[in-house]
C-alpha cells in the first residue's frame, strides 16, 4: 500500500475512532451540572457538554455519582473517590480506622444539610469540603446479644455482624441520620445531641438483620426503608411496620386468582385473597423507591416487579418480574413516572395508564432545567422526543 493509501486510512480511522467517543455507551448513572451530563459508567467516568456534544472521558471506573450543594460531582468508584470542581478532577483520601480496612466498593454517596459528604463502602467516611478533612464514624453502640428466632426454609445469605457493607446513609427532617451499623442493625444518630439508637434483628425485624438498600422520608414525616432480601418497612408513630412483603416466612405475597391475567396499567394485590404466589429469597431486595407528587410510594425489586402504595392499598405496576429486573425509579418534571429496567424495556406510567418502550435498556434518568429528559444503560445515550413520544439515541446521527 502506497503511502497516501496508509495516510489517507489512518485519517479515516481517527475520524472513525473521534466519532465513536461522541457517544457514550456503557451508562450507569447520570448527573446533570452546568450544562454537562456527568456519566457514571462501568468502566470509565465522562462528561458530556449539551452545548457542543464533545465528550471528555477519564480512565477511572465509577459505582455511583452524586451533585452536592455546592455544585461539585462526587464520583465513588474502586478504592478511589474524586470530586470534580475546579474544572478538573480531584482525588480525595479517606482516613482509615485502624483495623476497619479500606475503602474498596463505593456502596453509596450522600449530603447532609451542612455540606458534609458521607461516603459508604466497608466502612462509613465523612468528608467536609470546607475543611478538606475526612474522619471515619466507628460504631460505637454495643451489638445486643442475639436470641433465638424462628427458622424460614430458605437460606440466608448474610455476613457476620460488624463485618461488612454500611448501606447507604439517609438525613430525615429532623436532621437525624439513618444507617446501617456494619449489620448489627438499623441507627438513629441524633447528631445534635450525639445519641444514637441501634434496632437489631428483633426488634421488629422477625429475627433477621436488616441491611438497608433505600431510604425516603414521605410527606407525612414517616420513614420507609428498603432491605436486601426482607422488602419493605416503615418507622410510623415510634415503632417498625412490615408495609410491604415477605409476609412472615420471607417467601409469599397475593396475586391475582387468574394466573393468565394480562397486565397492562395495574393489579391490585389483596391481601385477603386465597392464592399466594412463592419465589426465592432474592426477589424482595429493594433496588430503588419513591414518594410522587400525589404521596404515592413506589418500589421497584430485584426480581419482584414495581409496586405503588396508593395510601389505601398495593397496586402492581405492569409486568417487571424475572428477569425482567427494574432498575430505577423517576418522577419527571410533568409528574410522569418513568420505569427503567435490564431486560423489560422502559416504562412511562402517566394518569393510570403504563405505556411500554420494550426494546430500550435504560437504567438511569435525568432531566435538565429547560425540561429535556435523557436516559443512558448498555446501549447509550437517550433523549425523549416527547412530540413523537419516542425515544431517540442522542445525539443524533451517531
């Protein structure tokens, strides 16, 4: 081959390798910030200016992403986090605890109202940006010793006691914290006061460790905390309440008489009826939940579909079930409810009716401030065109 001819393909394939990092693919996450999409992907972290669609990518993996107040993106990945401000990305040292180990596998990312970033992994850091410090939070409640509980005939796969994953850490109303104690059990840290409470398997929990996936407080000020494995509870007038399944043996929940029912919008689950459908342990980990604008909680399982309180009662909402896992939960800024999933396509649920998009992987959402609505999984990047109610890879041509 000519020299030309190698010249001129070697041009063609920059131009071909340049148009390809345009998009970004491998999506897990998205945060909007100063007209960027920040990307939280599987194998690398991007931002992506809407105003030219030129994408910056960094060789560091990120497990999630999180906006602070004061405008930074916070990216929690493999024994690393960094910030970005400045226009460029920081990496941020935690302090260890003596024989508390390391961070390994950012878990969660979260913000209290004084600014302070909390950081969860094998153990539970606190950062202030202001300071540029950063401290663990040791436990220091005594593990109650443990008493014999009834035995369900599925196996629970649980690590031992101060040995393990923090969860995620939820500021309530009030400014109290809410974490998980290394699986001894469920805090309340009163930070004013520095008393902390701990409920452990027994106390409302039927004998098994609470291992907190999600927390949202509701309108009405009540607590509702998603668990690996053990569904749904709610902190409603001083005391824990079961609100959704497992019922007591972890494993059943209603379903319709008609094992053929079609559903299209909604099933209602009443627990008065007859017939009980079983599944695993796996099916009632908690992925994601929310509170609507009309007061309605939502939550999406592992295996176990969308559910939503309507204050009175349980519906199901279409049909996520295995595989078809459901992945997050949105509410956009028309009230619409957006349902993304693994295997299921995406769900649009607006005014009772759910309306399917079957061929997309989308798993996280995000809407800018001028009310453009993008989405991003395995595939790429989505913009929803919501004159033709579709969704369209973005940008487009790419």
């Amino acid at each position: 081959m000519s020299r030309l001819g190698v010249f001129l393909c070697s041009i063609g394939l920059l131009l071909l390798l340049g148009g390809c990092q345009q998009r970004p693919n491998n999506i897990r996450q998205i945060v909007y910030s100063d007209g960027y999409l920040n990307i939280c992907g599987w194998d690398r972290t991007e931002r992506f200016s809407l105003m030219d669609n030129k994408l910056e990518s960094y060789p560091f993996k990120c497990n999630i992403m999180h906006l602070a107040k004061n405008g930074w993106v916070w990216s929690g990945g493999s024994r690393s986090i960094r910030v970005y401000h400045d226009k460029e990305w920081h990496e941020v040292d935690l302090a260890l605890a003596h024989n508390l180990g390391f961070v390994y596998e950012v878990q969660a990312l979260s913000e209290t109202s004084d600014g302070l970033i909390w950081v969860s992994s094998s153990l539970l850091s606190v950062y202030n940006p202001l300071t540029g410090q950063a401290s663990v939070v040791i436990p220091t409640i005594p593990v109650p010793t443990p008493t014999s509980a009834p035995k369900s005939d599925t196996i629970d796969i649980v690590t031992s006691p101060s040995n393990g994953d923090m969860g995620p850490v939820f500021e309530a109303a009030d400014g109290a914290l809410w974490y998980n104690q290394q699986f001894d059990g469920i805090v309340r840290w009163d930070r004013a006061t520095g008393q902390k409470q701990l409920w452990s398997p027994n106390d409302g929990f039927q004998g098994r460790t609470p291992i907190p996936t999600k927390f949202i407080q509701t309108q009405d000020g009540d607590i509702w905390m998603g668990l690996l494995h053990r569904g749904v509870y709610r902190w409603h007038n001083g005391m824990w309440q079961t609100w959704l399944l497992p019922s007591e043996d972890g494993s059943c929940f209603g379903a319709p008489l008609n094992e053929k029912e079609v559903v299209t919008s909604a099933r209602r689950l009443d627990p008065q009826r007859r017939f009980w459908r079983c599944r695993g342990q796996g099916d009632f980990t908690v992925i994601d939940m929310l509170e609507d604008r009309q007061g309605w909680v939502w939550v999406a399982f592992n295996n176990g579909g969308v559910t939503m309180w309507d204050g009175s009662e349980w519906n199901m909402i279409g049909d996520f079930e295995t595989p078809a896992t459901p992945m997050v939960l949105y509410e956009d800024s028309a009230g619409t409810m957006w349902i993304g999933s693994l295997q299921h396509g995406v769900g649009k649920y607006h005014d009772g009716t759910l309306t399917m998009f079957p061929k997309l992987n989308i798993v996280t959402f995000v809407e800018t401030p001028d009310h453009r609505l993008f989405g991003g999984g395995s595939e790429g990047l989505f913009l929803y065109n919501r004159a033709s109610d579709q969704w369209e890879k973005y940008p487009p041509g790419q």
